[in-house]
C-alpha cells in the first residue's frame, strides 16, 4: 500500500514557560553588589518590582487575587522560584518572601526575598511568577520565615497608626505623636517631632527585644531635621541609666550605647550627619568591641569588653523615645524606616551590602522583560499514513 503525505495537521500543546502562572520575569541581581570576599549566610535582599504587570487585574494588571499578610493587602498569585515551572517547593528550591507594600493602581512591589546565601561572584537570577486565578493565598510562607532568625525586630515603618514587626516575635508597639511619611528609603517612613513623639512597648519579662549577654546589631534609617537632647533613635530602656542598648544620634554623630554588669559604655562615631539627608546606621558590640557605622563604613571602634545587664530585662523597647523611663522623651526630629534589631553580630560587608540593597537598588536589580501570556504555545506537525 502506498502511503501518502495527508495535509492532516496535528495540534501539540507545549506548557507555559511559567507553569500554571501566565506570566513571568526572569531577573537579575548583580554580585557586585555584595560586599567583602565571602558569600553572605541567611541574607534576605530588598527588591522592587514595578510596572503595569504587577497592578491588579482590575486596574489594567495581571495579578489576579489579594490576600492579607502581616497587615497588608498583598498580592496572592505571586511567587519566587528557582525554575521557570514556577512548582519549587516553598523554602527550598522556591524562596521565602515577605511583601512589604503593594500598590494596586501604580503597580509596584517591595519585597524582601530570603534567607538565603547570596553569592559574592554569581548574580542572583529568581524567576518571578504570577498571574493565577486560581491561587487566592499567600504564597511567601508565615511570618518571620522571610528573615534570619537572629533578628528579634524588624519594622518597616510603613504604617503610622502602630510598627508591624516582621518578625515571629510580633512584638507590638504604641503610637504617640508619631505620623507617616511617603518619603521613606522603602515606601513610607515614621515621622517624629522630637520630644513626645514615639513608638514604645511596655516593658514586658519576655519580651524578644531583650537581648542578654553579647553579640548585638541595630540598625535604622534616619533623617534628621532637627535635634532634641540625645536623640535616641532606638533603644531599649534609658540609655545612660539602667538600659540594655541604645542607638542615638547624639551630637549628630551615631553613638551606640549599652549597660552592663560594670556600667554604662557608649562608642560616638566621626561622622558627623547633615539635616534633611538619609543616613543608615548601625552599632554593634561583641563581647570585647563595640563598632558604629555610617552608611555601612565603619566611623569608630573601641574596646569595650562587658557583659549585658541582665537587670535591665523588664524596661521598655522602643523608637524615638529613648529616656522614656525619666519621665521624659529624648527623641529626634525627622524620619526613621527600616528599623532591625539581631542577638548576633553583623560584619562590616554584611551592613555596606544591606546599604547598597536599599540605597542603590536600581543599580543593582534588573527586572528584564515580562514573558508568557497565558495562552499555550501551538506547532504544526503533518501526519504520514
């Protein structure tokens, strides 16, 4: 029997590049971004995502459903992966993450995506996978999985009305006096007047935010734009006076403070910070050297070889109100974000990294182009008989 070519067209369907996802990136953060000769451990980056494919669906978008996280109105089809397939399973091939802020209509993400090691000589290169109807939950994983468990606090200072704390530790603090800005290193920041004008936590025994013995990091962002007495930014307790650790821009210099067994030490940096720019600082002390940074440079260091009172354990956490306790408030005039407080001790290259991470962003994070668009791939095949 002769076998003849029929003009009989078979359909084949290949799947999605994305999955059961419609859309999709594929982007890039550079290595030149992380600082020193070693790769960073349970490192969580800062990105941001934006453009009219991260709006709603219905504000012209393709992120289909919402959810609520931490707080926030969040995105719910929405995910990182390390395939295109977009099917990882959460927290070891596909990433913890935590939206910070999602904005419907403008379409832009932040989000915070770890803890992961971030290489010092490859680029990190997620895939980005959203657009399913189908999926209306979170897909980030729980609260604090996004973080590195040594941190006690991180507050993004996005909301005015009460600092949601990322943390599994959910500490809550009160608000006094303090109102939002939209001029934040990340979305929104706290504003303070000075005097009087705080976020505080009532001094609790098991409060997270103590932090007994050594190593200790915190670290905030801050604009000043005007000065009170001490300036405390964040502290647990009355710096000077029965306190566990304090951060301040006494001076207009960072100064880290902590009380221990054999008193109360404080490190001022050289630095001295201008009105109206952002600065981020940092102080930290392991258990022979305290250290203050400026924008991730180290501006002092001195031997202070102590351990932490441990009678301070019951005094109150907080941001911008850092003699409290006096019957006083001793807070800044100006903006605070990004506030982070680690019972460990952060190196040198991890804090110049974090600060390349939010200052320079842009410099370092290439979102490329969106793919997919739902629709299956077809090819024409001819059929032999």
């Amino acid at each position: 029997m002769r076998r003849k070519l029929l003009p009989l067209l078979l359909l084949a369907l290949s799947a999605p590049a994305w999955g059961a996802y419609a859309y999709g990136y594929h982007p890039t953060l550079s290595y030149t971004m992380v600082s020193g000769p070693s790769d960073l451990l349970n490192y969580t980056v800062y990105v941001q995502l934006s453009g009219t494919a991260f709006k709603s669906y219905i504000n012209g978008g393709h992120i289909r459903n919402s959810t609520t996280f931490n707080g926030q109105t969040v995105p719910a089809d929405f995910q990182f992966d390390t395939s295109s397939a977009c099917n990882g399973s959460l927290g070891s091939t596909r990433p913890y993450f935590e939206v910070e802020s999602w904005d419907q209509v403008t379409g832009i993400i932040n989000a915070h995506v770890g803890p992961m090691t971030l290489s010092h000589t490859t680029s990190w290169q997620p895939y980005v996978c959203y657009g399913d109807v189908g999926v209306t939950t979170y897909q980030g994983g729980t609260q604090g999985q996004a973080w590195d468990p040594s941190f006690v606090f991180i507050s993004h200072l996005a909301s005015a009305t009460s600092p949601i704390d990322s943390t599994s530790n959910s500490a809550s603090l009160s608000n006094t006096g303090a109102t939002n800005s939209s001029s934040g290193m990340i979305d929104g920041a706290a504003s303070f007047i000075g005097s009087w004008s705080y976020y505080i936590q009532d001094a609790s025994a098991s409060d997270a935010t103590n932090v007994t013995g050594y190593p200790i990091t915190v670290e905030a962002w801050v604009n000043k734009s005007g000065s009170a007495n001490s300036d405390a930014v964040v502290s647990k307790g009355y710096y000077n006076t029965g306190g566990q650790y304090g951060l301040l821009t006494f001076g207009n210099k960072v100064t880290f403070s902590t009380n221990a067994d054999s008193g109360y030490q404080y490190l001022t940096g050289a630095t001295t910070l201008s009105y109206g720019t952002w600065y981020y600082l940092a102080g930290t002390q392991n258990f022979t050297n305290k250290y203050v940074y400026v924008n991730g440079v180290n501006v002092g260091t001195n031997a202070f070889p102590q351990n932490m009172s441990l009678s301070a354990q019951t005094t109150h956490f907080s941001i911008n109100a850092g003699s409290f306790a006096a019957g006083y408030s001793d807070g800044m005039q100006g903006l605070i974000d990004e506030v982070r407080v680690s019972n460990v001790q952060r190196s040198a290259d991890w804090l110049l990294t974090t600060y390349r991470n939010i200052a320079s962003v842009g410099t370092y994070w290439a979102l490329g182009s969106e793919s997919g668009g739902g629709a299956a791939n077809v090819t024409l095949t001819p059929i032999i008989m």
